[in-house]
C-alpha cells in the first residue's frame, strides 16, 4: 500500500519551484493560483531568499502550491483513489493533502493556505513566541519537562523528536534545563504555533471555510489531530481549522500507516523532512522524497510496484 504525504513548515528551499516550471502546463497553473490570492508563487519560489520565504504568509501558501504541483505532475492524470491507499500531511501539509484526497478543490486549498498563513503570521506577531526541536530522550519524560516549563509539545514527530513551542522567555529556559538525554535546537519560525498562542487563527480561519464546500475523501485522509483516518469532509474541515493551535502528533499518523499496512511512502516536493522520519518510525517501508522532476521516475516506479491497480 502506498502513502503520499505532504510536508509542512520549514521544508520551504530557495528556488524550489524553478525545476518544476520547465514543464508543460506548470507555469500556467501557477499563475492561475497566483493570481487568485495575490501572490506571486513564482517569484517566491525560484527568486526569493531564504528569508523572504520564512515569512509564513508566504511560506505556506509556497509549500502548499509545490506539494499539489508535485502531485499532480507525479499522478499524471491518474485517479489517486486509485492509486493512494492514504494520504496526509504535516501542519499546513493537510490542507494539500486534504485537496489530494479530494476533500477541497485546488482552488479552495490555495485559497484557505493564503488566509491561514496570514493569521498565523498575525497571531505570532503579538507575542515573542517560537519553536526548538528536542531530540532524544524518554517522550514521557519530555513532555512532563516542557509542561514543567510552561512549553508545548507542539509537534510529536516520532523518531525521537518532538518540537517544543512557546514565548522566547520559556524557549530560552528549555535551552538551559535540557529534558535528560535530549538535544535542543532552535528552529527559525515566525511563531508558536499549534498552541493557545495561535487562537485569534483559528477563528479567522473559522470564519473563511464557511464558503467551501467540502466532499468526503475519495482516498483516505489520516488527521494530524489524533492519527485517525477521517471519512466526512466536513470533519475534515473541522480539523483543519482547529488544528491551527493543536499538537501535531505525526507519530499516530505513522502509526496508523502501520496498522493500514503501508509498503511505500512518497513525500511530494519539497520531499526530505517526512521521509526522514518514516525511515526512524516505519523500518522496512520504501520511501521516496520527491524533490524535483529528477526523482519521478523512481515515484512511478514505487508506484507501478505498490498500486499494480493504478
């Protein structure tokens, strides 16, 4: 059984879309979605600085935008019912894989990214928040310690890693008094998110979906909430608002790719981050990390060996 996931945050590279616009029909759909939410994907994605795409107005907009191009130059006109057993994605990833599994249309998800990214980016700029990657030590024991702190466990990833998120006085004291056998490292995003401090978010968001209309997914849809595969698109829709200041708990959903009895993972551009973790969490599973037009036909091959029906 093949899955197809979606990165999140911080998997944004300068120059990430450049590769892509050399094929056919690309730069158009680009334009399109631009156009639609008065931003400049293009430019973001093959002249912008490192710096300019942190920025999460721009950032998600940009990862949501590659992960569908991505997908649909790998699926090629094929129905990923298909061809998915399951599909899902980190933090802002779910809002595309919630339009690969057939929840949104392009369009809305573009459009829903556009008016998240600008929330959270409003929601962080009121208080000096952010986020560190703990790596190692017991989870238990890591959780108990940033509550201690008065921290987050914003994302638990699985592998070993659980992001930490709060005020930059907290972050700055779990920098200090390390969880035992842990690592900590700063990472350069604009907020706290998926915690209380992303609230004024969630309702802006709240208000936006009221106009989408949402079908049921077509290929399953493995929720960031709680791991579970979810078979009403308005709860999907749910989910995705309130997950703005929800924990990210990667590790069910990967745990959940286990019980479904996945065989391979494809994580569509900007591929790496999520393949990492499936290779700590989800020994003997092939993965791939779609990256460029360079890696598709080692995709559709990995998809010829593990959806023979597609």
């Amino acid at each position: 059984m093949l899955v197809l996931v979606a990165p999140g945050q911080g998997a944004q590279k300068p120059g990430l879309l450049n590769p892509w616009l050399d094929l056919p029909g690309v730069g158009d759909r680009l334009a399109e979605w631009s156009a639609a939410i008065d931003l400049d994907l293009v430019h973001y994605g093959t002249e912008a600085d490192a710096d300019a795409i942190r920025d999460t107005a721009v950032a998600q907009p940009l990862l949501v935008a590659s992960s569908l191009i991505s997908t649909e130059v790998l699926l090629d006109g094929r129905d990923p019912a298909r061809v998915l057993g399951a599909t899902a994605g980190h933090s802002v990833g779910e809002l595309a894989a919630a339009a690969i599994a057939g929840v949104l249309s392009p369009g809305d998800a573009m459009s829903l990214v556009r008016t998240r990214g600008r929330a959270m980016a409003e929601a962080a700029a009121v208080t000096e928040t952010g986020m560190s990657a703990v790596l190692g030590g017991d989870p238990e024991q890591v959780t108990a310690h940033l509550e201690k702190l008065g921290l987050t466990a914003a994302n638990v990833n699985g592998g070993g890693q659980i992001v930490a998120a709060g005020t930059a006085a907290e972050l700055a004291a779990l920098a200090e008094d390390k969880p035992e056998k842990a690592r900590v490292i700063p990472l350069k995003v604009a907020g706290a998110f998926h915690t209380r401090h992303m609230a004024p978010a969630v309702a802006t968001l709240e208000s936006a979906v009221q106009d989408v209309t949402a079908s049921d997914p077509a290929v399953r849809y493995v929720s960031n909430l709680d791991g579970q595969a979810v078979g009403s698109g308005d709860e999907v829709v749910r989910r995705l608002v309130n997950q703005i200041s929800a924990s990210v708990r990667w590790d069910l959903c990967m745990e959940t790719f286990k019980e479904l009895g996945v065989t391979a993972l494809i994580e569509v551009c900007p591929g790496g981050t999520l393949t990492g973790l499936a290779k700590r969490g989800l020994p003997g599973v092939q993965t791939l990390a779609l990256k460029s037009p360079d890696d598709l036909e080692a995709a559709r091959a990995l998809i010829a060996e593990h959806a023979p029906t597609a």
